[in-house]
C-alpha cells in the first residue's frame, strides 16, 4: 500500500496516536474512510459517465480496441519500412572495406611526409 511496510506503518500510527489522542483515532479514522467510499464512488460515477458518452458517440470498448490494434498495425509497419530502407543501405562489410582502402591510400600518400620530419 503507497510502498508502506509494516514497521513504517506502525510508526506512522504510533505518530498519529501520540498527536491526536486514543479518544480521537477511531473519529479521524471513520471520516477517512468515509471520505475514500466518497472519491471511489465519485471516480466510478466519472467511469460510467465517460463509458455513457462513448456508447452515445457511437464508440464501445471494442471498436476502441479495433481502432488502436490498427494505429498499432501501422506504426509498426512504418516502423518495419524505415528500419529496412535503412539496413539496405547501410552494408557494414562494404563500408569497412572502403575505409580500409581509403586508410592504405593515405598511409601511402603520408609515409614520405612523415620522414621528412
């Protein structure tokens, strides 16, 4: 709960009940629970109005499901065509080969340079 242990809890209430009183405790507790049925029945009245307005739209769980598996489908696809354009065109053992060669050709080229020093 909230990443709490026990012995933190513990603490907590030992906290609660050093600042408020024993008398108190059961009254502070009663009203938060009072007050988290009240934001879970608020949170599920929003749900429903959400849900309610979407079926009067048109729209239910699975044509949104439809709907995004096909965004999904897509984007993958895009993804697909890119990532493969690109490994087309970039051969490793083409490329490592030419920068061999064109290494030689300037070893050669600067070997006499290199001596005059």
């Amino acid at each position: 709960m909230f990443g709490i242990g026990g012995g933190e809890l513990v603490f907590i209430l030992f906290i609660v009940l050093m600042l408020f009183g024993s008398d108190k405790v059961p009254e502070i507790a009663r009203t938060m629970g009072k007050a988290m049925a009240q934001l879970k029945n608020a949170t599920n009245d929003i749900k429903s109005e959400i849900q309610k307005g979407a079926e009067a739209n048109g729209l239910d769980a699975r044509s949104l499901n439809n709907l995004t598996g096909n965004i999904n489908a897509e984007i993958e696809n895009a993804k697909s065509n890119l990532l493969g354009d690109t490994n087309n065109l970039l051969d490793i053992s083409d490329t490592t080969a030419e920068i061999d060669k064109v290494k030689e050709d300037i070893e050669s080229l600067s070997g006499p340079i290199k001596r005059q020093r």
